[in-house]
C-alpha cells in the first residue's frame, strides 16, 4: 500500500506547496514521509531500499521474510557469496561487509573508484537481489548527508529466521497486495 495514502488520503500526489514569495516548499506530506524513507530504516523499524523492480520502498519486517526467501538463499549475512556478482558488486558487498553503516562516496574512496556512476548502479544491482539495504543516512563534512548501506541479512537477520518456501512467499506476498488494493475489477 501507499505511504502517501496513508498519511495524506487518497487522491493524487501532491509534492509541493507554493510560498508566498514564489518558491516552492515540500507538502507537510511528503516532508513526514521524506523523512521517514531514512529515519524508519535506521532505527530497524521498516527495511528501506530498491528492492522491488528498483524503485525506493519500505517493506515492512513481517514481509521481508516472504520477500528474501525469493531470493533462494539463507538468512545469514555471508550468503551473498552464493550469488552471481560482478567483480565490482563483490568489491561494494566486501567494503560494506567490513565497514557498515557506510555511504557511495565512502565506498567509493575505499575501493579508490571516483566514478560515481559504476558505483551506484551495483549498489542499486545488490539492493535488487536484497544482499544490500539501506541503513539511514550518515553526514558528510561538505554537501548533503548521504545514503547508509549495510548488509541486508546482517541488519535484519532476526527477521529472517522463519524464511518460506517460495511458492509459500509468492502467495504470502500476493495476499498481502489483494488485501491492502481494496476492489478490484478483472
């Protein structure tokens, strides 16, 4: 279900208010929910990442267990090396492994990579196959806070002990969209 919905109602999204002087500001709404996208992650509460077609989601700790064991690999933070990675998506798990929480541009310097670019596609790569997960947020001296990683086994493996099957996963899964998508015609 939407976030959005939940906070703001149904209807369509609306991002931004305008000020009086002309500039625009972030809706009440979304401000809550931009803040959210971070905070809940990094205090454990929900699994933040581009873990669903790779697009920014929040999933919740009860479903992440159906959502992993489509993965088909275990609950512990090693398993990764079951997957088929690339060299650089091994290089980004490895530094994450050692040193999370940590951000691209930290991963960045220690893999002595600037490219900024090959970088953040294999984070978003490995947050597709659920082995990264962001963590919150971690402030840099100069420019915005950047994004936190951490293994995603590592962070919320005491999620994933009951781990499906995964034709079990796939009908937990669907259950729970049927459910919270209200009506719906054929």
């Amino acid at each position: 279900p939407s976030l959005y919905e939940a906070v703001a109602g149904p209807g369509p999204i609306r991002w931004m208010d305008e000020r009086e002087d002309g500039t625009a500001e972030l809706t009440p709404e979304v401000a809550r929910l931009w803040g959210w996208k971070d905070d809940l992650p990094e205090r454990g509460l929900a699994c933040a990442g581009k873990h669903i077609r790779g697009w920014p989601a929040l999933v919740s700790l009860p479903m992440l267990p159906a959502l992993y064991a489509l993965t088909g690999r275990g609950g512990e933070a090693e398993d990764f090396r079951q997957a088929e990675l690339s060299p650089l998506e091994r290089d980004v798990v490895e530094v994450v492994m050692a040193q999370a929480p940590v951000s691209s541009r930290e991963i960045r310097a220690e893999l002595g990579r600037p490219e900024t670019r090959q970088v953040n596609r294999a984070l978003d790569s490995l947050q597709r196959m659920l082995i990264l997960t962001r963590a919150g947020t971690i402030d840099h001296e100069q420019g915005w806070p950047g994004t936190a990683y951490d293994v995603l086994a590592r962070r919320y493996g005491e999620h994933l002990v009951d781990l499906h099957g995964a034709d079990e996963a796939r009908t937990s899964l669907a259950e729970t969209v049927l459910r919270s998508a209200g009506e719906l015609s054929a």
